[in-house]
C-alpha cells in the first residue's frame, strides 16, 4: 500500500507540472480523496493516471494534453455536488470522470443534464445509473446487483442454508440489496437476517447480535470501506466464523490493510479480470506501465481505474481536435466494440450505457486477493 500512494503522488505530481503548463483538455473530478473511502479511491485514481500520463508523454491525444482537475469531497454527498457545479461552470471541464458513489452520482447527474456534460466511469455500479439509462453517464463496470446475485449464488452453491445480508441506507444498499434478493429468490431460499446499517455511523452493537442471533453461516456485507472492515472486526469480536462476502467497491488493497489480520478468508466481487492473469493483455499493458512507475503489483481498484482512463482517452481520441462537450458526448454514444486488451470490450448507444458485463469473485489470502 505504501508503494502505491508513492504511485498515486508521482503521478499527480509529474501530471500537475506537464499539466500547468500546456493542459488544453481539461477533465473533472469529484471523489473522496479523503475520507472512508479514500483508500480504493486514490488507486483507482494511479491506475487512470497510468494511462492519462502515457497518453500526455507521447504528446496528448491529437496534439493536446489532459489536465484532471480534482476536488475531494470526502465521500459527502453535498460536497459532491457542488464540486460537479463548480468542475463544470467555473472550470469548464470537458467531461466529469471516475466520480465515486451511488447518492454522490445521482446527486451530480442534474448538472450533467443542465450542461449537457458526459460522466465517464462512475466508480459504482447502482442500477440507476444503468436503467433506465442516463442521457450523461456512461458506465464502465458491472452493477452492483449484478455482483451480489452472483454472492448469494456462489454461497448458496457451496452449501450455505443461512446467509444474513447488511446493507448500508442509502442507494447503493437499497441497489445491491435488490440484487442479493434476486440471488435467494432464484435459489430458493431466504435471507436468515437482513440488517439494516446507517452510513454515517453504523452500530455495530445492534447489527452484529442479529447476525449472531440468526446464526449466519455467511455474511453478505453491503458498505463502504471503513464501515465494513469495522463491521467484520466486531464480528469476529463477538465470536462469529461467519464467511463475509463484500462487494467491489471494497476491492482495494487499502481494504486489505485495514481489515490485517482478519482479513483471511474475506470473499470480494470483482468486476474485472483478475490482475495477476498476465496473460491478458490488458493486465500486461497496465503492469508494464505500473512497473515503470515502481509499481510491481496492480489492485482490483488500480485496474478499475485503469479501465476508466482508457475509455477517456479513447472518447477523447475519437472525438477529434478540440474536444468540445457535445463531439465527447456524441463520440461515447456511438462507440462500439472498443477492445482494451484480452477481450475485455466496451460499447455505448443511445439506448445502452452500461458498457461491460463482468462479475466474478476472489478470496483475500495472505494478504492478497486470490481467484
């Protein structure tokens, strides 16, 4: 982890000096970069700029630079909003990109809609950003109910007759919720618990005796960063064996850090391949880029954000000199079959925004995620 903020501030900081001088597209951002979630966030953000910053040294994408201008937000959605409002009224950005949060992306989509503005890989999979689709948000990753149907399925196919289910209140708990019931619904079964959990301040002390009381073989654990490493580290305090399954949003090597020495045995979706299948050339073309940066491994949320950087530049690409916010909009909708490496393939049209169809599940082992 220590080598990959060294990453993540090299990058920023061999951007920022190119980019002060000669930038001529300007991208937005609004993720917190402090906060609950800043961990998975600030990898996914070296990973997009891997592929900015390879971009930007062979001279820009048609003889023009990227310039990400980033405000945190600190995972609040309020502050998300009014970043979007000043991203795009006062500094004019092109396009908004790699945003983090279900209620933070619905809370920017109006000021997507009053300016006409494209919202290039969210990092979250709510179902409301995929149907009905979103005229300004194109998706580059599976949605979260996608993920947890394939959680409730994989438990309930290795034997599991108990599964409690946590979910955070807000949009995304609601979203990935659906998804789970779907999974116990096309089994057969029922949740043994579904347990409720604020966002803000979640109370442990009334959520794990339910699971307890329900005496859960398996947990699927609906949150954000913090919330569920302290989650499982009251559950397991409180004697629980439980299997925890967490969603992808959590696929960060932050999350592993934090969990230390309860983080063995910990199931995460993953929504990308896995990034030790070197022979993919997706993985290989963002290691090799990572490595020259000092990087000898790459992280789900690394790659995540590595995926999101070559759709953007991409777009940008193909939409010509000058990129304006109508010929970046236009050129999303009308990209189609756009392979980045190892048959992972991203298409867009009016009606479909959802770009990439992929779930699939690893297991936290000596401190690495494992398929």
């Amino acid at each position: 982890m220590t080598r990959l903020r060294l990453l993540c501030s090299a990058c920023l900081f061999a951007f920022s000096v190119a980019g002060a001088a000669h930038a001529q597209i300007l991208i937005g951002q609004t993720a917190g970069i402090t906060g609950p979630v800043a961990s998975s966030v600030n990898e996914t953000i070296a990973g997009a700029q891997l592929v900015i910053d390879a971009a930007n040294a062979q001279g820009g994408v048609n003889g023009e630079l990227i310039e990400v201008v980033r405000l945190d937000d600190g995972f609040d959605v309020t502050r998300a909003g009014e970043n979007a409002r000043v991203l795009i009224e006062d500094k004019k950005v092109v396009s908004l990109f790699l945003t983090r949060g279900t209620p933070h992306a619905q809370a920017i989509i109006p000021w997507l809609d009053k300016h006409g503005v494209a919202l290039i890989a969210p990092s979250t999979g709510a179902m409301v950003l995929h149907k009905p689709v979103q005229k300004h948000v194109f998706n580059v990753r599976s949605s979260y109910q996608r993920e947890s149907e394939k959680a409730v399925q994989h438990l309930t196919t290795v034997g599991m007759e108990r599964i409690a289910v946590v979910h955070v209140t807000d949009s995304f708990g609601a979203d990935a919720l659906e998804g789970a019931m779907t999974g116990f619904k096309k089994s057969g079964k029922q949740p043994a618990a579904l347990v409720p959990a604020d966002r803000a301040k979640p109370d442990y002390a009334a959520i794990v005796p339910k699971i307890v009381a329900a005496n859960a073989q398996a947990v699927i654990w609906i949150g954000s960063g913090s919330a569920v490493v302290d989650g499982i580290k009251a559950l397991r305090a409180a004697g629980s064996a439980a299997q925890v399954v967490t969603l992808s949003n959590n696929a960060s090597s932050g999350f592993i850090k934090q969990l230390g020495s309860q983080s063995a045995g910990v199931i995460v979706t993953q929504v990308f391949p896995y990034e030790r299948a070197y022979g993919n050339g997706m993985i290989r073309e963002a290691l090799a880029l990572a490595k020259a940066k000092g990087q000898a491994e790459l992280s789900p949320a690394l790659l995540e954000g590595y995926a999101a950087g070559k759709v953007l530049v991409e777009a940008l690409r193909r939409a010509g000199p000058k990129p304006t916010r109508a010929k970046v909009l236009a050129t999303l909708d009308n990209l189609r079959g756009y392979d980045m490496g190892g048959g992972m393939e991203v298409s867009y049209s009016p009606q479909d925004h959802s770009g990439i169809d992929f779930a699939d599940l690893s297991i936290i082992s000596d401190g690495r995620f494992k398929r």
